[in-house]
C-alpha cells in the first residue's frame, strides 16, 4: 500500500493520503465513541447530555479552583442563564450539586458537586478511566508530544472553523 495521494470521486478527499485519511478516520471513530460513550453515560445515570457536561464542568472546576460560579458554568455550556438556573436547580435536587455562597462576594452563590456526584461518576467511569490511562501509557513516549501537537491542532482548527462550515460566503 503506497502513501501517495488517493485518487477519489469526492473533492472533500482528494488529496489526502492513506495514511491522513486513515488517521482522520481514526479521529472520527474515537469522536464517534465517545459521543456514544457518553449517551451510555447519561442513560446509566439518569441525565441528559447538558447535565453530564455541567457535572463534569463543575467537577473540574472544583478540583481546579474549589468552585465555579453559576454565570461560569452557563458560558462553558453555551446557554443562558436562565436554562442554567433549570438545570442546577435539577441537579440539585437529584443529589448532584449543591449551592454555596461566595466565599467572596456575598451576592453570588458558587457551584459544587456533591460527594454522592463523585461517587456516582466513579463508579460509572473508574474503570473506563483506568483502561483509558492503561492505552496511553502503552503509547511510546517520544509519540506523545506530536499526537498532543497532532490532536489540540485539530480541536483547534475545528473550533476556529465553527463559522466556515458551509464553504465561501455568497455562493
């Protein structure tokens, strides 16, 4: 198998590689993974997508800082403040998050999650995680920094390309 350019019938691969397009397509399959991984998640947990991701938001927030703040954790989210103060007032009542004044400014409240959270996500993903440690450790060291350069290049071109999609204006 050569790793010359692939001749296609799709502009969108023309040009590419076996080896770019293989690599894409591995990106594409563990992107697809874990968008199912996490539906799987959220089932076995009884949430949403949006309240697993504010839990996990909060989660990293607090290991980072102690806390996040409800305003924080609408715009990590994408969503008002209003569908936030739903969605925390729901995890709230599941045993989830807890609210907290701030430690700072008495006139906002911070955000945390519970230790019932932190047992729930680990019991649900310890063992994921611990297998996920297991295949990056067999990645050899000198890999490592061109797959991180290789992967957040990536992340970033696809955020940057939110507004791209769709090709040139005005055609």
């Amino acid at each position: 198998m050569t790793d010359g350019p692939v001749q296609s019938s799709s502009r969108m691969t023309a040009g590419y590689t076996v080896a770019e397009r293989e690599l894409l397509r591995a990106v594409r399959d563990l992107v697809r993974a874990d968008r199912d991984m996490r539906r799987r998640l959220g089932a076995s947990m009884h949430m949403n997508l949006t309240d697993l991701q504010a839990l996990r938001h909060v989660i990293d927030a607090q290991d980072a800082e102690g806390f996040t703040t409800p305003r924080r954790l609408a715009d990590a989210l994408g969503i008002s403040t209003a569908s936030t103060t739903t969605l925390i007032d729901r995890l709230v009542t599941s045993g989830h998050l807890q609210r907290s004044p701030h430690p700072r400014d008495r006139r906002s409240v911070v955000v945390t999650a519970t230790q019932h959270a932190r047992e729930e996500v680990q019991e649900h993903l310890g063992d994921m995680h611990e297998r996920m440690r297991r295949l990056a450790a067999q990645v050899p060291a000198e890999a490592r920094p061109h797959l991180v350069t290789f992967l957040r290049a990536l992340t970033d071109e696809m955020e940057r390309g939110l507004l791209d999609i769709g090709g040139p204006q005005g055609t």
